[in-house]
C-alpha cells in the first residue's frame, strides 16, 4: 500500500535522514572493521600510518602469508552461506527437532554445533582445500592481500586465551541461567499480582539498580576475601575463599543484573492477557502447570531478548570480574588488559587486538541466529496488547 501525498516526506527531509542514518552507521561499524583488519596483519603493516598499507598489508604479504583472488572469493562465499544458513536453516531445524517445552535446550545445543562446524569449515577444511588448489592456478593463486593468523595462534595457543573463554562461558552461562530462572518466575508473579507490595518491590529494584557496580562491588570484596575466617567456625579448616571464584562473580552479577530482568519480563507478561491463564485452569491445570505449558511457549522471544540483555551483561564486564577474580580464573574481557600491564610491544598490541575481535565474535553469531526472537521481543515488550 502507497502512502498517501500529503503523508509523504520532502525529498530533502528524506535525504537528510538517510545522511545520517548512513553516517551513524558508518560511525558505529568503522572501529569493528578497523580491528578486524589491523589483527590480521604484521604489527608492521597494523600501525602504517598509510590507510592502504593496513589495509593491503604489504610487509605481511611480503613475508608470504596472504590472500589470493580465490582465496578471497571462497571466504567470502563461506561466509555468506553461514549467515543465510544462521538466519533462515538453523531456526527451522530448531523448530523441528526440539522436544516440547524444550527450545532453549535445543537452541543451546544447535548454536555450539553451529559454530564449531563453521571453525572446522573455515578454519581447516577451507584451508586446506585452497592449499591444494592455488598452486594450480598461476596468477589467480598469487596472494594480492596480506593476511596472517599468527596473532590469533599467539593468542589462543601460546597465551592460553581458551581458559579465559571457558571462564567467560562459565561466567555468562550461569548469570543467564540464574537471571532468567528468577526472573521468569518473579516477573509473572508480580505481573499478576495486584497488591500494593508489587510496587514497592518493583521501585526497590529499580533503585537497586541505579546504584554504581562500584558500591555493590565494595560491599561484596570484603566478604569474599575473608569468606575463609567466616566460615572456618562452621566448616573447619575445610572452609572454602570465594575470592577469585567464578561462582562469587555470578552471585555479583545476578545481583545486579536481577531487577533489570525481572522489570523486563514483568512488562513482556503484562502483555500476555490473563484469559491464557483462566483457561488452562479451567482444563484443570495447576498454576504452575498453567505457567510452564501454556504461558511461557508465548513468552520466548521475550525470555531470549531478556537472557541476551544479560549475557551481554556478564560477557562484557570488566569492573567486577578483573577485581573478584585472580589471574589463574580471569574472564576474557578484564585479560585483555594484561596485555598492557607489562612492558607492551607492537606485537603485544596486535595481540590484544586480535583478543578484542575474537570476543566480538560469539555476539554476532548471537544476534545472527536470534535476530528474529529479538525483534519480536523488543516489539512485544514495547507495545501494550
């Protein structure tokens, strides 16, 4: 349906919009692109002062690690494919396979899946494939663009970067977990609570929120450090230290983290209409029952979009993990500063960029493969049915 000629903008409002929708865009995804570029190159090559040199890295190329014309052109496919498939295959496949009230179990399992087969394609099988091939193509086999994933094997295998992504997952997995168990279950109880006492709990919350990570932090730091003396009247000398934990960070973050999940889901079962609950009743179901089978198959996108909203919460904090953790148990984001903390080379910086741009990728694979869920949860949350 056309808009009708009186609703229609001006050309120049148009044009302005798009301008800076197109600049916003541009402003936002240049350092991802930037990185991403400079971590493939020699640190030679990554602080050129000339654009063209970081980007076509000729020292790197020169030193005989590059990108031929078909090297680029099968990335380039593979990675498109990967995308389509994350966006249109995998949710279907979800959908089919999933037992009932199963789909979060079954989303875990096809998203590792999905992402360990895309590093086996891309990292190994493609690889090797072009290793085999561009030696029989002549010019076309030629590298053209420099490219080298030393610092990525640096960073992973010499430094061990694969502990701190166990810790990360450790850490944001039982965050999630915990922050959408409670939150669920607080969220629909004060969804259908009439009482007074919902909001003042609610108001609580939202103060509880609004307080600096700092002040919670330096509440908690006291206690898990001498967790060992507070408990060694009960436990004995078996009594454990919470400092340095990861089950001490989840504790900290759930506690931050909860009352923005339970304001959230609140607002998504305000918009489930009672009459869902009314009629499982009726069919004889209890209220957990009602609450488990008939309401929360409604509620997902908005439980996804929530669960993401505190993944990101735990994935990227850097306050609380790089003070209640020790070295041995950091989480991926607070290690990247390590990088820094000692007597920092140029290599040690491509390093650490390399570091930054493998943490950024887990978040787009999310957003690939849940983008629908969001969408339709931002929406739901948003508008009151």
């Amino acid at each position: 349906m056309s808009t009708p000629r009186a609703l229609r903008q001006p050309l120049g409002l148009r044009l302005t919009f798009a301008g800076f929708l197109a600049f916003w865009c541009l402003l936002a995804a240049f350092p991802i692109f930037w990185i991403g570029v400079m971590s493939f190159k020699s640190p030679v090559d990554a602080f050129a002062a000339n654009p063209l040199d970081v980007i076509f890295g000729p020292a790197t190329r020169a030193a005989g690690n590059g990108l031929s014309l078909l090297d680029i052109a099968l990335g380039l496919l593979v990675l498109v494919c990967t995308v389509r498939l994350a966006m249109r295959w995998l949710p279907r496949m979800v959908s089919s396979y999933s037992p009932g009230g199963q789909m979060i179990f079954g989303w875990v399992i096809a998203s590792v899946g999905y992402a360990l087969s895309f590093v086996v394609v891309f990292f190994v099988i493609l690889p090797a494939l072009l290793g085999v091939l561009n030696p029989l193509l002549g010019p076309l086999g030629h590298p053209v663009l420099g490219l080298t994933t030393a610092h990525y094997q640096s960073v992973w295998i010499e430094n061990a970067f694969y502990h701190n992504f166990i810790n990360s997952l450790i850490v944001t997995g039982g965050v999630v977990t915990i922050s959408l168990t409670v939150g669920t279950l607080a969220g629909f109880a004060l969804a259908r609570s009439g009482s007074n006492l919902a909001f003042w709990i609610l108001i609580l919350a939202l103060v509880f929120r609004a307080l600096p990570h700092s002040v919670l932090v330096a509440g908690y730091l006291p206690v898990f450090v001498n967790s060992a003396e507070i408990l060694r009247p009960y436990l004995g000398d078996a009594a454990p230290t919470l400092y340095g934990q990861p089950w001490a960070v989840i504790a900290v973050l759930v506690s931050i983290n909860q009352p923005f999940t339970i304001w959230m889901l609140r607002s998504f079962f305000q918009n489930i209409p009672n009459d869902l609950d009314e009629a499982a009743r009726v069919d004889g179901c209890t209220h957990f029952q009602a609450f488990r089978w008939v309401i929360m198959p409604v509620m997902w996108p908005g439980v996804i979009t929530t669960g993401l909203f505190s993944f990101l919460l735990a994935y990227n904090d850097f306050l609380v993990t790089s003070l209640l953790l020790d070295q041995s148990n950091q989480t991926m984001v607070p290690a990247i500063a390590s990088y820094f903390n000692r007597e920092t080379t140029t290599t040690d910086q491509v390093e650490a960029v390399a570091a930054a741009v493998s943490i950024t990728a887990p978040l787009f694979l999310l957003v690939m493969i849940f983008q629908r869920q969001i969408v339709s949860g931002l929406t739901a949350g948003a508008v009151k049915g």
